[in-house]
C-alpha cells in the first residue's frame, strides 16, 4: 500500500486579481500524533501568496476533516503558480492557482466548475481520464 500523503481539493483554482480563494487540505491516513501541513507558492506567478492556512494542524482525531488554505492574488500579477501542502513524511499535494483579470466573472466560475469536474476525489473520471457519464449528464 502507498504511504500517507496530504490531500488538496480541487487541484485547480481561479483567483481574481485583488481577491482570495481557497483549496482544502487534508491527510488520507490517521496519523499517531499531530501533523503539521505547510502550504506555500512553490514556483511561478509570485502575484499570487498564501494568506490564510500556511500552516494547518491535524490530530488522529481530525485528520480526515478539511481545512481551508486562502490563496491571495495581488492587483498585477499574471499566470499561474504552483502551490505544494507538505508535511513529514507525507506525500505533498499540488494545486495550480491562475490569477485571472479582475473583470473575468466568467473564466473564474469557469475555472471552479472545471476543478470540480477533473477532481479525482468526485469519481467523475476514470484513473485513465475517462467520464464515466454521458454528455446528456453532464449537461444537466
């Protein structure tokens, strides 16, 4: 069996300039003792920083409960960044933040739908990539 890693939900999120978002993390084993999850900007688009959640506790009693790290945009950055939740002796969990104009509305809804739908943790595609549902129900 794999060893215990931190889990980030969804692995990709769209920020406003000037405005937050958030991804949750947690672990996918009961750990003995308390574990400390670091989250920070691993590279790319440094208009983008972690403001809320740079560090999380979880115990044996709530490991499996999510816990929100904020991702700030500034005003004037551009791109995506990597953003990498750690903890010892853990697997590390990746999230690709894109900071978009503070205007597109759209592209950042757009963006959490398509987080959702490509979260592996939902069960709406295969381990290979493949919807398991018709066009018809995602339409709906």
């Amino acid at each position: 069996s794999s060893g215990p890693t931190v889990v980030a939900s969804p692995l990709q999120l769209g920020v406003q300039s000037g405005k937050s978002g958030t991804y949750e993390v947690k672990l996918s084993k009961q750990p003995t003792a308390g574990v400390t999850v670091t989250s920070a900007r691993a590279s790319g688009n440094s208009g983008l920083s972690v403001t809320g959640g740079a560090s999380l506790t979880f115990t044996p009693q709530n490991w499996n409960t999510a816990q929100k790290v904020t991702v700030t945009a500034d005003s004037s950055g551009a791109g995506s960044a990597v953003f990498e939740s750690t903890a010892a002796g853990h697997a590390k969990a990746s999230v690709t933040v894109t900071q978009l104009a503070a205007t597109k509305d759209y592209e950042a809804r757009f963006l959490e739908l398509y987080g959702k739908i490509t979260n592996p943790a939902n069960g709406y595609f295969s381990p290979e990539g493949i919807p398991y549902h018709s066009v018809e129900t995602l339409i709906v």
